[in-house]
C-alpha cells in the first residue's frame, strides 16, 4: 500500500460515516412521529458497511508485502441501508388526530440515547479519518522537504 492509497480509504471511511450520521439524524428527527398504522410508521435505519478489499481495487497488483497480508483492507462502501425490525411502540391516546378505531396511536421504533450514541461514534469516526488524512499529508510534506537541506 502506497501513501496515497491511504487518502482514498480515509476518504471511503468519511463517506460512510457521513451517511451513518445522516440516517441517525434522520431516526432523531422522526423520533416522535405518530400513525394509526404499523405500515405507516416510520423505522429505524441503519447503515450496513463492508470492506473493500485490495485484491478487487488492484486485482493484477501483488498483495503481498510489509505489512500486508492477502486481501487486506483498502476501505469501506456502504452496502445499504436497513429497517430495524424491532417492534414499534403502541400508545393508547384516543384523543391524538392519528388515534386509530380503538384509540391507539404506533409510534417508530427509535431509541433516542443509542442514536446520540451512534451520533457520537460516527463523529468521531469522521473526526479519525480527518486526523488520519492531515497527519499523512504532514508525511508527504515531509517527504518533500527531505532532500532540501
């Protein structure tokens, strides 16, 4: 793996976790949305990522090296997204607009403190990648500076 091939698995890991934290926010803002039918309520989603391997970036480059073992990492892709299949919560409010025939209303399945927290670790994931996209520009420029002196 070259030095520059850090940049696009950096850059592959901050578009996931930009959508991870996009579908979060998007559980959060509909959170508290209220149906008078499970087919209408809103479900938690969640992003499902995969490696990207090297062999399938570079299959004709040899794999093997320092460091390196067959088919090591080369970044993440975003498989799709996935509905939660948890179960929604029912709420007797028979005066809610959204109230059905028996007076209950179906609220998404949406956990409020595990989607801060999966707000939390995707940012700081992005943060990571960030960090681990400066501090390899620093070694190039580094690199560069070398036969200068």
């Amino acid at each position: 793996m070259s030095l520059g091939n850090i940049f696009d698995i950096a850059g592959s890991g901050m578009t996931a976790q930009s959508l991870r934290l996009n579908t979060t926010a998007s559980n959060i803002a509909n959170a508290e949305t209220a149906s008078s039918s499970t087919e209408g309520t809103y479900r938690a989603r969640k992003p499902v990522f995969a490696a990207i391997q090297q062999s399938l970036l570079n299959p004709d480059q040899q794999t093997f090296g320092v460091g390196q073992q067959e088919g090591s990492g080369a970044g993440v892709r975003v498989e799709g997204i996935v509905e939660s299949d948890a179960e929604l919560q029912m709420r007797y409010e028979p005066n809610h607009p959204a109230a059905n025939e028996d007076g209950y209303v179906f609220y998404p399945n949406v956990n409020v403190v595990e989607e801060m927290a999966d707000m939390m670790s995707s940012s700081r994931s992005f943060q990571m990648n960030v960090d681990v996209m400066n501090t390899a520009k620093s070694m190039m420029q580094r690199i560069l500076t070398l036969g200068q002196q």
